[in-house]
C-alpha cells in the first residue's frame, strides 16, 4: 500500500518548524541587519547596503583577526587529532583498560567550557599555578601564560585541545573497533611491522573517521569562545581575539549589530569554503569498504 502523498510532508513538519524557528529565520535575520546601520539605543535600522561588509575588508583589525582563528585552529585540531588517534590506538591494544580510561578522557567534554577554563586559570596562575610549579621544579622557568601575547594563544589552544580531546578518541575507537583483526594478523604474518600496518591497513580504514573527525574539528575550532572570554577576554594586546571573539565585542560590548552581522556572514563563508576544500580535495583520499 502507497502512502499518502503528504505523509512526507506531516513527518517532516516538526523538523522543518524547529529548523525554521531556530535556524533559518536567525540566519534570514542575520543577512538582514548586515545591511543596516543599527541605531544602539532606539533599535531603528537604517539601510546601508554592502558599507558594513567594505568596513570589515578594509580592516586590518578584522584580518588580524582572521589571521588569529587559522593560527588558533592549527593549533588545536592538528594536536587533537593526532594525540587522540594514538590515545584511541593505545586503549583498543588495551580493551581491559578501555572502558575506565575512555570514561577518563570523556569527562572533560561533559563539563562546562566555563568550569574548564576557570580550572586552567588556577593552573596557568604564574605564582600559585601547578603548572610552572613542575617546569620550576626540572630547571626550567615557567612563562606568564594568560599575560604574554607570545605565549596566550598557545595557554588557550592546550586548555581547547584538553577539553575537546575525548570526543575525537571516542570516534577513533569506533573505528578502530571496524578494523578486521584478520587483516592485521594476515599482515603481521607476511611480515609488516607496526608502522606498516598502520599505513598500509589501519589508516585506510581509519581514513573516514578521520575526514570526519578533521571536518568537525575545524568547524568547533572557529567556534570556539568560551575558553577565549574567560581565559584572555581576547587579549593580551590582542593576541587571542578570534573572529567569534570579535563578533561577540562588536554585538554585545560594542553595540554594532549591523557590523556584528556582517562578521557572521563571513564567518559563515569560512567554514563553508573550508568544508567544500575539504569535502572536494581531502575526501578523495578516503577510502569506504
């Protein structure tokens, strides 16, 4: 029996209203206020076409900015992805182990990006952190982590790559669960070491979880904000003032709501030029089946 021809559309309903109410309609909105000069205190808009999108391009803070969230984004996805994939290699060698430590490493994902960065506070603290408390104790002098605009970035990138990290290990242990065990031991037997077998069997299995891994990566690395306004509030000097960050100056301290739109245009340009460099260039060296 066929079903009937609007069923689709009933099924859908619920989904296609919350998408609108949530998604669509802000994004609408968005595009919108772009193009307008937002009066702060009366809230009257004014239309002022593509000057607030000439504004940003013209701006060396804003590209300063740009610079900053790629620099952030290296930073953190690239050690994410390659500390997890050999956390997440070392708990399958170990599957008495994996349940208790895959607890572990999930736990940082579960809390709060606020209770995470008030916890690297108290260990960046330059006199009373833990943390240069053991460089000073093997010789070596501890820098100001949050203070110096040389050293904020990389403080804020340890603390994301911390609290990120278990996610990227729970989908690398799922697919390293996919990995036949005959493959590895028929590799094993025609005499492979342990590096070919990673190269030559494992990654090419790995090789989805991986893209997806690297897509989501990136996308929640320019996203990030909580641990940037809380750890440096986008300083020192600038040093850690992402294109988020800088969004959220511009709508809620500087009360720019036409120029804060424009950034989220671009933002969002970003990350779907990123996705589709990704989807077309690295996704041909994904192998399925």
């Amino acid at each position: 029996m066929k079903p009937a021809p609007g069923l689709a559309w009933v099924l859908l309903s619920p989904t296609i209203l919350i998408l609108s109410v949530f998604v669509f309609y802000p994004a609408f909105q968005s595009f919108y206020l772009s193009m307008q000069d937002v009066d702060p205190f009366s809230r009257l808009t004014y239309f002022v076409g593509l000057e607030n999108y000439q504004s940003l391009v013209t701006s060396p803070e804003y590209w300063q900015s740009v610079r900053t969230s790629f620099v952030f984004m290296a930073l953190t996805v690239i050690p994410s992805i390659i500390l997890s994939l050999f956390i997440a290699m070392g708990l399958d060698a170990n599957p008495y182990l994996r349940s208790f430590f895959r607890t572990i490493f999930l736990m940082p994902v579960s809390i709060s990006s606020a209770m995470a960065a008030m916890l690297w506070i108290f260990l960046y603290n330059p006199t009373a952190g833990y943390l240069n408390y053991i460089l000073e104790m093997i010789g070596l002098t501890g820098p100001n982590w949050l203070g110096s605009p040389r050293w904020a970035m990389v403080a804020v990138s340890i603390a994301t790559v911390w609290k990120e990290i278990g996610f990227n290990v729970i989908f690398f242990i799922a697919g390293l669960s996919s990995v036949p065990v005959e493959l590895k031991e028929a590799a094993w037997m025609d005499g492979a070491n342990a590096l070919q077998r990673f190269r030559y069997v494992i990654l090419p299995i790995l090789s989805p979880t991986i893209f997806f891994v690297t897509v989501v990566s990136i996308i929640n690395s320019f996203q990030s904000f909580g641990q940037i306004h809380i750890l440096t509030g986008g300083g020192p000097a600038g040093a850690t003032d992402t294109l988020v960050y800088r969004l959220y100056q511009d709508a809620f301290v500087n009360f720019q709501s036409g120029l804060a739109s424009a950034e989220a245009m671009f933002l969002f340009l970003i990350l779907m030029v990123a996705t589709i460099f990704q989807f077309r260039f690295a996704k041909a060296r994904v192998h399925y089946g």
